[in-house]
C-alpha cells in the first residue's frame, strides 16, 4: 500500500465505562513511535497487540486518556 493522506493518518482511543483499558487505533507513525517507547518503557502498563501494513494497534489504562482545559493545557 502507498503512502497515507495526512487525513489517513489518524489515532482512535476507544473505551467504555465498563472496562478499565482503552484501545487505541493508530494510523500515524510518529504517534506509534511514541506508543512504542511506552511500551519499551513501561510494558505492565501499555501493551502493543497487533498491526498491519499500515497500523498498529495498543491497549492502555483509560485513566491515562486526558481531557484537559485551555487554561490547563498552557500551565503545562
């Protein structure tokens, strides 16, 4: 397969009230880059579960997911 679209390049967090763990989509190779130095770093709490030719796919605590204000955003 060619090269994505940058619009193709896309991560997905995927999690409900009733599981501890998110699953997360990715399409973006630096976003995988990132996921894959956690999961070198911290594997009891990240886990790489699959990919394909273009994606891989991860499984984290859901608690690590963050929604976060402007204002709090620029604190940081």
């Amino acid at each position: 397969m060619g090269a994505l679209t940058k619009y193709e390049q896309e991560t997905i967090i995927n999690f409900d009230v009733a599981e501890p763990d998110a699953v997360v989509y990715i399409r973006d190779k630096s976003v995988m880059r990132k996921l894959d130095a956690l999961v070198n770093e911290c594997p009891e709490v990240y886990r790489y579960i699959g990919e394909t030719d273009i994606d891989k796919t991860y499984v984290m605590p859901k608690k690590y997911a963050k929604y976060v204000s402007l204002e709090g955003y620029l604190r940081n």
